[in-house]
C-alpha cells in the first residue's frame, strides 16, 4: 500500500469516528466532495469537527478559511494537505530513501 493510499484510509477513519456519518470508509470515495452537491452531505459544524480533529491528530492547523476550504474538499485533498504539513515539519525524505 502506497503512503499516500495510507494517509487516505487514515482519513477515513477519522471521518468515520469523528461524524456521524451514514456510511462506512469504504462507501468514501477518495475524491468524492465532503459538501455541496454530490457530496458526503457534511455541514459546517461537521467541517468544524474535521479541522479540530486534524489538529489533535497530525498538528495540521487550517486557521485561514481559504486553505481550509481547499483542504476540505475531499478525503485526497485532506491527505495531501496532511503530507505538505508533514514534510514541512520533518523535511521530505531524502532521495533513494524509503519512508520509514
């Protein structure tokens, strides 16, 4: 399983265990929307609980509500913005290394 893939399922996880959604990780798609039409159906106060979650989880803070916008658009959207939060805490790993 690729990182990424990881991250994604991670996502998913905390979606799951953080809102009372009606459908399980798997029923999530990696680039479903999370809101608006043709999403998941989640609301501002579930965006809220996906933004504290990130915070306790990966230390990912998405105080400006552009970025957050963006970075809630989907379970990838999120997993990208948790691995550009990662590498800017650690630095990306060095070339002709694997992740440990």
């Amino acid at each position: 399983m690729e990182p990424t893939d990881a991250l994604k399922a991670e996502v998913k996880q905390l979606l799951v265990a953080n809102l009372m959604l009606q459908v399980t990780e798997d029923q999530i798609g990696d680039n479903t929307p999370l809101f608006g039409p043709g999403s998941l159906g989640l609301d501002s106060v579930d965006a809220l609980q996906i933004v504290v979650a990130l915070d306790k989880q990966y230390g990912l803070k998405l105080s400006d509500p552009a970025a957050a916008k963006q970075a809630l658009e989907s379970v990838s959207a999120i997993a990208t913005a948790v691995r550009k939060h990662q590498e800017a805490q650690t630095g990306p790993p060095a070339a002709g290394t694997a992740p440990s």
